[in-house]
C-alpha cells in the first residue's frame, strides 16, 4: 500500500511539473453545473480530435498513452 501512495505522489509531482512546462493555469471561481456528464466523454480514440499545433498534439498524445498503460497495471485503465 505504501508504494502505491509513492507511486501516486510521485505521479502528481511529475503532472505539476507537466503544468509549468505547458503553461497551463488553473482558472479560478464557481464551477459551471454539469447538467448531464453521461453526454461527456474524456476518450481520444486516435488524437484526431484534438486541435491545436502538431507538436503540441503529440505530446499530449504520447502522455495520454502513457498514463493509459500505467494505470491499466492497476486496473483503472479498462
């Protein structure tokens, strides 16, 4: 149990990381109401989908993958 907490803290100090290299930002304020998240979807079939520059798009392509394959070892990933 322990090395999956270190494995999880681990994982959320490289996705930190993640954040300042991309120049992402958290927006602040009131959340907007989800009326309906069944219609949502998180799934990137092949990358087509998303846009954006190119080298962008693989990158967050490969890290999509990545953690797809990593968590697939604990069973989220199905």
């Amino acid at each position: 149990m322990k090395d999956k907490v270190n494995d999880i803290i681990t994982r959320l100090q490289d996705l930190v990381e993640d954040k300042a290299t991309l120049r992402l930002i958290v927006k602040e304020g009131p959340r907007l109401k989800i009326v309906n998240r069944r219609l949502q979807t998180s799934k990137v079939d092949d990358g087509s989908s998303i846009v954006g520059r190119e080298g962008e798009k693989e990158v967050l392509v490969c890290r999509f993958e990545t953690l797809r394959c990593s968590h697939s070892w604990y069973g989220w990933g199905r």
